[in-house]
C-alpha cells in the first residue's frame, strides 16, 4: 500500500521540497494530489537523509501545505509498440494528433543506458541523407552522432525536415524509421513539422515527439529520452535502422540551468550546471549499433550557438562527445544559399569508415579531398582581392576564386526538394573539376582524372 504525505516544506520553481520518512528512489514516479482534487505528476529528483526534491512537471501553482503527496515506486515508462509509426506525440509522450491511444506491446523505462563499449558494433555504412555538403563532404556513417550547429535564425528547421524526408539506408531490405523530438519549439514550428511530415508522407515512417515552448521545462528533460526509448524499441526489438533528430538542445540544456538555479546549486560555466556533460552525454550516448543485432541508431543533435559562438559551452561540450559536426554559416545565408553549410569547419570523424568501393565510389575521398582544398583557397582569396583587386591575381587564382563561387552555387546551394543520390553528387564535383587543368588536380590520382576528368587540356 501506497502512502500518501502532507509534509511539503517549501516550494521553489517547478520544485517542491517534501520531508521524508520512508527510503524513496532516484528517479521515481510522484503522483501530486492538490485540495481542489486537481493531480500533478513529477519525479523525484534528489533524495537525502531528511528530504526529498521533487520535480513538478505541470508546475507548482496551486500546491500549498494540505496537497497530498504519493510516491509510486517506479520511474517514468513509455508504452512502446510498432503502432508509434505514423503518429504524433507530446514530449511526455501522450497522443497529440487526435488519434486513439497507443495500445503498448511493453512498457519501457526511458531512462536506459549508455551501449557497453564491449558491445558495440563499429560504424561502416554509409548513410544518405540527400545533402550533397553532408553526404560528400562530411559523410553520415550508419550508428553515428553528428550534430548540426547553427545559428538563431538559420534553417535548421528547413534542414532537419529535408533529412527526415530524403534520408535513406543504401542496401536490400534495410528497414528504415525516423524519431523526431521537438523540444522548446514555438506552436508555429510545431504546425509546421506537423504539416510538413503529413503532406510529404514521411511520417508513415516516423515517431513524432513535440515539446512545445510553453509546455513546463521539466517536460522537456524528459523529451530525448522518450524519442531514443522509442528508437531503441524498433532498432533492437524490431531490427530497424533508425534516424534520430534531435531539435533544439540548447533549449533542453537551458532547462536543466532552469531546474539546477532551483536547486540552488553552484552553476559551472555560464551559469550551466557541472554535470550537464553528463547529462548530454547520456543522450549521445544512445546512439551506435550492438554486436550481434540487425538495428541501429543514428542520432542529428541540432544545436543554436547562443550568439554564433561555437565555444559556448553547449557546442563545446557536445563536440568533445559526439564524432564531429556540420556548422551552419550566417554569411552563406545572408547569400540566400540553402542549406548554408559551411564544409571548412564542418567534420565527420567517421567518414573514412563508409564511404570507397562497394559504399559510396571509388573516388569519393579524393574528390571530396579535392574540392576542400580548392575551395579553402578560393575563400582566402576573396579576402586577397578586397586589397589588391582582381587583376593582380594569376590565372590559376582567378580560377581558384571562381572555383568557390561555383562550389557555393552548384553544389553547396540545393533545392529543399532536391534529393540527390551520392553518385549525383559526386558527378557535380567532378563537373566543378574539370574546369582545372588535370596537372592541377593533386590529390586525384591519374587512373580517376582518367575515368572521369571531362575538361580540356
């Protein structure tokens, strides 16, 4: 038998203090009764000796010392079922498309666990997700995480929709899902999600989770955790391959400094809390592929770098965990480029484990290797330029210099419809190429330059 407290201390934020009298777990489920009969749900937080700090996930107004208090004695599950496919839900994931509840095949803990280093699977495939700056240049290997860093007011909307729609395991028989969590998201974006996923017919194979930016900030720390609970129910349980996107983490990590102030805790940087490497890295974590399973999870983390800085410590802490990133650049989308990638500082540490022969083409690192080096040196030219003019430049300068207003238009620039296959992408790099004279091409061997050089000597 359940029992039931009246010993709330004091209230603070979405908290509340309850003393304790009897061993209560991390993590446990709270069912909140106020006088009114009105019922609150929360979670316990922390536990010491004398009290217990529970999280309120509706907020604390209306709770006052007569509001009974019950613990329930087990954590937060998701009911979890192939029915999911299709649907839309709350970041506390209840139905929010006005369809019929989900009728669980298992009910699982959401907070699971990092995969045992031992068990893991090293990522190898090729993943395509239609981008031609992500697939070439900084290529998605199947049970990476790669975030996408952007910027306040960059598409990264636009851009995570085009992946959810164009995103593709290469190979026979791959059965593939997408879990999309929104957190933080204004109801305008959250309409727009919603429409784009239903009118394109991408979320017939999609898990959709919305946390809206009115929604309490408890709700959203709860948020990537059922969206990877649901990924893993269909990776490992169901042998699908599984993309996870997850929008925006800054607002999550802005809610865990809500919930650390009202804990009064000493803050670490910029007032975030000192675990929250932790804390991020129990969500990276999730990702990857298991020994001996069919499934896997492949996580896009997109981020906003408060002020662009990239050394704000949420991009900071999330590239020491994840393998590498894609970075959005301002300048690119004040040029009216979409998607504004900016492949200079953008990376992929895995690249090199799935792309070549009988993965994406022979010739895909050289040609990618290529065109970044080239490109690099376009963009420091411009800035030559500004100073000495144009026609102090050599000839193959001026090349150079074309070369990067060219890369930025034909093969940066994409249609968001536009859906391109790595060999297209590929044949657009070497079109770009073969305005070069072959000697000029030192980083593609001969046997390459020979097969697919188009130019004229």
């Amino acid at each position: 038998m359940l029992k039931e407290y009246k010993t709330i201390e004091r209230i603070a934020g979405p908290l509340i203090f309850v003393k304790k009298t009897e061993p209560i777990g991390y993590a446990d489920l709270v069912r909140i009764q106020l006088p009114s009969g009105e019922i609150k749900n929360g979670q316990v937080l922390d536990t010491s000796r004398d009290t217990v700090v529970v999280q309120v996930f509706e907020g604390t107004s209306g709770i006052d010392r007569e509001t009974k208090v019950k613990f329930l004695g087990e954590n937060i599950k998701l009911s979890v079922s192939k029915d999911m496919l299709g649907r839309i839900l709350s970041g506390a994931g209840k139905p929010i498309d006005n369809g019929p509840d989900i009728i669980p095949e298992k009910r699982v803990e959401i907070i699971g666990a990092a995969i045992n280093p031992y068990s893991r699977s090293s990522p190898s495939e090729f993943f395509q997700t239609g981008i031609s700056t992500i697939d070439a240049m900084n290529t998605l290997v199947r049970g990476q995480k790669l975030p996408i860093f952007s910027g306040s007011g960059l598409p990264h909307n636009e851009i995570a929709l085009q992946i959810a729609r164009q995103s593709k395991v290469v190979g026979e028989g791959a059965k593939f899902a997408i879990v999309f969590a929104g957190m933080g998201i204004t109801n305008e974006e959250a309409q727009h999600f919603m429409r784009d996923f239903e009118e394109t017919g991408a979320l017939e194979r999609a898990v959709v989770f919305l946390n809206l930016a009115d929604d309490p900030a408890v709700e959203r720390l709860i948020t990537p955790r059922m969206a990877l609970t649901a990924a893993e129910y269909l990776a490992y349980e169901h042998d699908m391959h599984v993309l996870v996107i997850l929008t925006d983490l800054t607002n999550y990590c802005e809610s865990l400094r809500e919930i650390g102030a009202a804990r009064e805790e000493v803050p670490g940087r910029r007032g975030y809390p000192g675990y929250m490497y932790t804390d991020l890295a129990s969500i990276y974590e999730r990702a990857g592929m298991i020994k001996g399973r069919k499934g896997s999870i492949t996580q896009f983390p997109i981020l906003t770098m408060i002020g662009d800085d990239i050394t704000h410590p949420i991009p900071d802490l999330t590239g020491y965990i994840t393998e590498g990133q894609i970075v959005l650049s301002r300048e690119l989308h004040r040029k009216g480029i979409f998607p504004p990638v900016d492949v200079l500082p953008s990376l992929s540490r895995l690249m090199n484990s799935g792309i070549g022969p009988k993965k994406t083409r022979e010739d895909h690192k050289q040609v990618s290797d290529q065109m970044y080096a080239f490109y690099a040196e376009g963009r420091d030219l411009r800035g030559l330029v500004a100073i000495v003019g144009e026609e102090a430049l050599s000839d193959r300068d001026k090349r150079l210099l074309r070369f990067a207003q060219e890369f930025e238009e034909a093969f940066v620039q994409q249609g968001s419809r536009e859906d391109r296959s790595i060999q297209q992408t590929l044949e657009i790099g070497w079109k770009l190429l073969s305005k070069f004279p072959k000697r000029e091409l030192t980083r593609i061997s001969n046997d390459f330059k020979e097969k697919h050089w188009k130019g004229q000597e």
